[in-house]
C-alpha cells in the first residue's frame, strides 16, 4: 500500500468515526471527544497540508525529468496545462513543494517536471490526466473526474505541437530542418590539411563538449575529436571520432557531420550518399583521460567508429580555401 493511501484509509476511518461522535455527542464524555479532535486533526494536516512524497518517490520522478526542451513543445504546455494548473489549483502544491513540480513559476523546470507525466505516444493514457480528477489532494481542485476531459484536451494540444515540433536548437546559427538531439559548437577545419595518400599524420579538429547543446553532465570537461584528411581535392574524409575526458563510460548511438563554408550559417550539409557512414552506429567511449596539453596528431582514446565518412567541400572551389566548418550532432548520448 502506497504510504498516501494508508493516510486517505486512516482518514475516512477516523471521520466516520467523527461522525458517530458528533451524532451521540451528548453522551460522551469530555475525554473521548478531545482523543477524536486530535487523531482528525493529525491526519487531515498529513492528508491535505501538501504532504511531501517518500523520498523514493521523489527521486524515481525527478530523474526522469530530463530531454531536451521543444520551443513549440514548451510554449503549448504554457498556454495550456500549465495555466490550467493556475487556476484550477493544482499549483498550491505542484508549484510550490510536493513533486512532481510541474506549475511552479520557472515555466522551463515545470516543463521538464510533467513531461514525465505525459504519455507522449498515447496522449489519452498520460498519468496525470487521472491524477487531475482522482482525489488525492484531499480537496475540490482534484476530485471531480468530470474535468479529466478537459486536461485530457490540454495534453493531446501539448503531444501535438511537441510531435510537429522542429528539432533541439541545432549550433550555433540553427537552420537545419532536422538535426539530431545534442549539437556542438562549430569548428573551422584548418585551411592546411593532410593528405589521404599522405603518410603524414591526419589532420584533427577537436569539440569541447561543454559547449554541447543540452549539456550532458559526464561530459562537461570532455572533448570529441575527429580526424579528417584531403580526400581527393573536393571532400575531406572524417575519421576515427574520439571522446576524452568524459567521467563515465558513455554509449553513443548516431553521429552527423554537417560542414558549411565560413561565409554562410546554419549548421551545414552532409552528403547524402557519403556523408551519412556514422548516422546510425552505436558506440562506447570508455573512459579516457583528457591530456593537459592535447597532442597535435590523434589522441590514443577508442574511436566510436572506425568507418570514414565524406564531405563535399562547401566553399571556394580548392579545398578549405574559406574555410568550411564542421558541426557534429549525436542521435543519442547515455
Ligand atoms: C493539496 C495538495 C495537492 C493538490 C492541490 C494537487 N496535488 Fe497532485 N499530488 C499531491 C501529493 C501529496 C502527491 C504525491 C502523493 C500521490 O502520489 O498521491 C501528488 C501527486 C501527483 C501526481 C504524481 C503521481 C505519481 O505517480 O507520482 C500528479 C500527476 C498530480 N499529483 C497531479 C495533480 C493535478 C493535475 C492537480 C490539480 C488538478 C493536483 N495534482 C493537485 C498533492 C496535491
């Protein structure tokens, strides 16, 4: 039994037993009476006075209060649920102490809170829907089952913008019309590159990943790198993309490289036959320690790939004259 329910039990029992009181009051005894006050008066405090969840509770549902923020997303659940959960009352508790947090005034962090609470797939089945109508607040605000068709309304609005949604905010200049769920910075390729037939060692461009857009915590002092060479005098050749410095072993599944001349924005191109090699690999960067002072050639780190993938040069018509620059997004990031 849920630690709430055993209160709701013990409170209808100790009303019914206040209502047997109060029909034979005259008959009993002054002692009796005081003993009923205070067991109602401490279970409807423990009922209705926003009583804090178990703590396993609490942890089970802010660690999943996490992904990435849709603009569309996030403006629907403002101008719907969340205003409704203002006036309908919810907030005296969901905005101020008892999770799930879902109406409190950082519309960003109520955001992230109900999104657990919502069945994204199946709109009609989310949580909170019967949460709104089921009594568990021991008040008005949440006790009658006939508004769960309203909220029901509210979150299919939500589910909608949020599947129409573009995606995540790519890097820096945005543009693409689909990207991937985490984006880096852009990186200039260096305007002298190694050659393919060359047995010098391949050229490196390096990411910090605390730019990396959501952050993503084990990876806040990490960096990617990714080899790359001159192909053939119209594509570079990306290999060997390399994590290090990340606190945990992290599995990646997907991988886009977009290059784009210097003189545009957005985030760029990848060919659509070539340019696609690591779009769909799964892969683990073990832990790898971040050298003090980063080598010029490849860091020693696993690569997550070792396929190599090609990109037309974007600008000027001699490789890397402009020069171009390189975004990666990953699909996938745990
Ligand atoms: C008087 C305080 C109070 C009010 C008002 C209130 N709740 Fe709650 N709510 C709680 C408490 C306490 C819990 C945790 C205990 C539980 O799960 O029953 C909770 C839990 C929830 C949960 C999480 C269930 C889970 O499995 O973790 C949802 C969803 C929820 N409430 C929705 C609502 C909605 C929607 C409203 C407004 C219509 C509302 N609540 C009004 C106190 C309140």
């Amino acid at each position: 039994m849920k630690f709430i329910d055993l209160i709701k039990n013990l409170t209808t029992k100790t009303l019914a037993v206040t209502t047997f009181t109060a029909k034979t009051l005259a008959t009993k005894n002054l002692a009796t009476l005081l003993l009923t006050s205070v067991i109602l008066f401490g279970a409807i405090s423990l009922n209705t006075g926003c009583a804090q969840k178990p703590a396993a509770q609490q942890n089970a549902n802010s660690s999943s209060s996490t992904g990435p923020v849709s603009a569309a997303g996030l403006a629907a659940f403002q101008s719907g649920l969340y205003a409704f959960a203002q006036t309908q009352g919810c907030a005296v508790c969901h905005g101020n102490s008892n999770a799930p947090l879902f109406a409190v005034t950082d519309v960003n962090a109520a955001y992230l809170a109900a999104k657990p609470f919502v069945n994204f797939t199946t709109p009609a089945s989310s949580l909170i829907i019967t949460y709104a109508g089921n009594g568990h607040c021991g008040g008005t605000s949440c006790s009658s089952p006939a508004i769960d068709p309203t909220v029901q309304g509210l979150i299919t609005t939500w589910v909608n913008a949020e599947n129409a949604a573009p995606p995540p905010a790519p890097g820096p200049g945005g543009g693409a019309t689909s990207g991937p769920a985490y984006m880096t910075g852009s990186v200039s390729l260096p305007t002298t590159l190694a050659t393919l037939m060359s047995s010098a060692t391949p050229s490196v461009i390096r990411f910090q990943l605390s730019a990396l857009k959501p952050a993503v915590a084990s990876l806040s002092n990490a960096i990617l790198e990714v080899e790359v060479r001159n192909e053939n005098g119209n594509e570079y050749r990306f290999a060997n993309p390399k994590i290090a410095g990340n606190t945990v072993a992290v599995n990646i599944a997907g991988l886009h490289l977009y290059v784009r001349s210097a003189a545009t924005t957005g985030i760029g191109n990848e060919d659509p036959n070539t340019g696609l090699a690591w779009a769909t690999i799964t892969g683990t960067a073990p832990i790898f320690a971040r050298p003090g002072t980063l080598p010029a050639g490849p860091l020693g780190a696993t690569p997550l790939t070792t396929t190599p993938l090609f990109d037309p040069i974007q600008g000027g018509s001699t490789i890397n004259v402009t020069p171009d620059v390189v975004t990666i997004g990953f699909g996938a990031i745990n």
